[in-house]
C-alpha cells in the first residue's frame, strides 16, 4: 500500500514538473506566429518568454517559503489551479500585452509547481530511494523541454498560436484530480504555533531578484547603461536582503543553513552547471548553421539531441544516484561534463556534426547524473519545515544559472567570434568562438568540482545548524 501511495505522488509531482518545463519551451516556438498574429517586433514577443521566466525566478523561493507556513499540498494545489486559469486567459488574450499579462500570471504557478515538487518528493519518498525519485523529476523536466517545439508546432498548425496555452488546460486540471488524490493531507497547525511570513524579506528579494534578471536579459547581448544601473540595484538589494533577514523575527530565507557546506555548494554548483547547459543552447544552432552550415530543420534535429538524453538518462542515474551515493554520483557527473565541455572546446571543424554530438551526449548525459546527485544531496536531510525554501533556493540557483549562462556564455561567444555581427562571422570565426566559449565553460565545471570536494571535507569537521 505504502508504494502504491509513493507511486501516486510521484505521479502527480512528476505532472506538475512537466507542465512548468513546457510552459517555457512550447512557447519559444510560438514567437514568430505571435509577431504576426498581433503585428508586434520580435523584441516585444519576446516578453512572452521573459514575463514567465521573471515570475518565475522573483517567486520561487517566496512560494517555497509559504509553502512551509500554510502546507505545500494546499499551495501546490492553488499554484497548479493558477496556472490553468491562466493558460485560458492566455488563449483569449486579445491583445499582446493582455497575453504577457497572462504569462506572467502563469509563470506564479508554474513558480509554485517548481518549488514544492521536490519539497513534497522529498517527504514523502524513502531517503534510500530519494536519487531515483529525483531522477523521474529531472526526466520529465527533460521531456517537457524537449516535447515543447515539437507540440508547439503541431498545435499551432491544426488549431492556431492559441493551442499552445490550451493544451495546459486538460493537463492542468489532471495534474489537480492526481494531487488533490495522490498527495498527503497537510498537518493542521494553530495560528499561534505557525511562524509569521516575512513581507519585507520577500520584497527585497523579489525585487532584487527582479533586477538582476532584467539586468541580464535586457538590451539582447549588449550591456548598456541601463543594465548596469540594474545590477547594482540588484547587488545593494542583496546587502538589503541579508541585513533584513538577520533582523527579521521570522527571515525568509535562515542564513544560518547557507553555513552548511552541502547546501552553500550544492546552490552553488547548481548555479555553475546550468551555466555551462545554457551556453550549449545559446552557442549550438550559431556553430552548426554557421560554421558546419547545417538547415534550420537539421540544426532542431541536432539540438533536440540534448533534451532527448536528459529525458532517456533521467531514472538510470537517480538509481545510479542511490547506489553510488549522492557525493559520488555528483562528481562522476562533473567528470562526464567536463569531458564533454573538453572535446567541444578542442573539435575541429572537419570533425562535423558527429563530433559535436559526440561531445553534447556526454556533456548531457553528465549533466542529467549530476541535477539527479545535487538534489538529492540538497534535499535529503532538509528539516521538514525548511523544504520549501530550499526547494525553493535550489529552483532559483538552476534558473541564476540559466539566465546568466545566456547573457554571459553569448558575450563569451561574441568576444571569441571578433565580429560585432555574428550572423556575418566567417566559419572559422564561429568556431574559434565555439572552442573558447567551451574552455571557459569547462573552466566553471572544474570550479564545481573543487566546491564539492571542499564541501565534502568541510562537512566532515562541521555540523551547521539548519
């Protein structure tokens, strides 16, 4: 009985992980329709995919915070309710800027969805088992990015750019039925027993959280006036935020759990290593159209590649995961992404395309490994009601990551191509941009690795209170 019941929370968990992935995937392919469908710039568009992905980052950690106050189910309900709701609007949005509006909207659920899956895997799954759960989290993580422009495509063909947001509705209210079945009802507390939520702490947060994003995605690839003003309002946010939370009765976010060396690196090396992922997606389709000059269609064949092991490789390394450790498995992933990093940096062009996806395979492959060992590392002897801000924590270090991997491995990219005008670069200038993106990115996986042999030793000598 006890299995059946882990079987059917990992069923609902899994859904809600799917659905925030392919909100954000699905939606890239759809950009070119919404220019035309609302006669608006590339640039406006845009806003569709940035006002998810700022929600998103500003929310994730606040949820996960609230989730511990008032009851993750009860939360993880409202959030995935939410993001339903707001997928219709976005369908009927009758204007662009309504359906960023929406976006926005949608990216709170999916906020919410994010932080308190793995909080509620977490509590509900067996610590012996806790690498393969967080395995099938990262598997349909994977499949949500990588089903994403394929259904985008063929929603949009049979039932116009409003398919895209339509087919969360089904999904969305299943996702509910598995969740309100599925998962453990929350533990009814007094208001007297339960902690306060920090207001304060969570306005400076998200508003420094705010402004970092926007510092690093505005101007696309140039950084301006603007976006410098915008990361140092970020940088005195977060001398504000820390002077808030060690004042604050109830904080946010305990700064004293950060002083545990497996939590500090593994948000850390989470950070690092989604880097490193991000500048495959941002330097892969420049490289294979402009240096081994591959068609749009097959330059999408070869980058799908990446989605598709991190989705095949998923449950095998969270079993991996539990076998070897999570230590363990968290370095042997580090190894494979560096191998990968290494080849891409060093791959000649006369190599060509089995070259590249030789070394993207492995560098995936490495990666899917390692998400599977640092969330399980990170979450595994979390105090229960501490799970959803670190949950939450460790979604925001993925989505740092992310976000700073686009703006500084394009810049990277840029610099090493000697062109102001990338689409313009030689071949062989691509290239050499592709090979020094790629050292720098194998750069920042041997910085993770020294963190988490650091932390492995530094946790031996001190137990940190959390």
């Amino acid at each position: 009985m006890k299995s059946l019941s882990i079987r059917g929370t990992l069923a609902s968990l899994s859904l809600s992980m799917l659905l925030s992935s392919l909100g954000t995937s699905i939606a890239n392919v759809g950009l070119p329709t919404l220019a035309e469908a609302f006669s608006a710039s590339f640039q406006a568009v845009q806003w569709v995919v940035l006002a998810y992905l700022l929600s998103i980052t500003a929310l994730i950690v606040s949820v996960g915070r609230l989730g511990d106050l008032v009851g993750r189910r009860r939360l993880l309900l409202v959030g995935i309710a939410v993001f339903t709701v707001a997928s219709i609007l976005c369908a009927l949005a009758p204007n662009l800027w309504l359906l960023i509006a929406a976006r926005a909207l949608q990216g709170i659920g999916a906020a919410t969805m994010m932080a308190l899956t793995m909080a509620l895997v977490s509590g509900a799954v067996p610590k012996e088992k806790m690498g393969s759960a967080m395995g099938v989290l990262g598997t349909m993580s994977a499949m949500g990015t990588s089903l994403g422009p394929t259904l985008g495509g063929v929603l949009i063909a049979q039932m116009g750019w409003q398919g895209i947001f339509l087919l969360n509705v089904p999904l969305g209210v299943l996702a509910m039925g598995l969740a309100w079945c599925c998962l453990p009802v929350d533990r009814r507390e007094t208001t007297a027993s339960r902690p306060g939520f920090d207001r304060l702490g969570t306005l400076v947060l998200v508003l420094t959280l705010l402004a970092y994003a926007l510092a690093m995605t505005l101007g696309r690839g140039s950084f301006g006036p603007l976006n410098t003003a915008l990361l140092l309002v970020a940088v005195i946010g977060l001398i504000l935020f820390v002077f808030v939370e060690q004042t604050a009765a109830s904080p946010l976010v305990n700064l004293a759990m950060l002083r545990n060396p497996l939590l500090s690196s593994g948000f850390a090396m989470s950070t690092l290593v989604t880097t490193v992922v991000m500048a495959t997606l941002v330097v892969g389709p420049f490289y294979l159209s402009g240096a081994l000059g591959l068609s749009a269609a097959r330059v999408g064949l070869v980058m799908s590649a990446g989605p598709l092991v991190a989705a095949l490789a998923g449950m095998p390394c969270g079993r991996l995961v539990d076998r070897w450790g999570a230590q363990r498995s968290s370095a042997v992933g580090l190894m494979a992404m560096l191998t990968g990093a290494s080849i891409l940096a060093a791959v000649p062009m006369s190599v060509g395309v089995p070259g590249y996806l030789i070394a993207l395979v492995v560098l995936t492959a490495g990666y899917a490994l390692f998400q599977a060992a640092n969330n399980t590392a990170v979450m595994a002897d979390i105090a229960p009601q501490q799970r959803g801000v670190v949950s939450g924590l460790l979604g925001l270090s993925r989505n740092l990551g992310l976000i700073t991997g686009a703006s500084v491995m394009g810049a990277v990219f840029a610099f090493g191509t000697g062109s102001h005008d990338i689409l313009l670069a030689q071949p062989e200038a691509i290239a050499q941009g592709m090979r020094l993106t790629f050292a720098v990115t194998a750069g920042l996986i041997l910085v993770a690795l020294v963190m988490g042999a650091i932390s492995k030793i530094v946790s031996r000598r001190l137990i940190a209170p959390y």
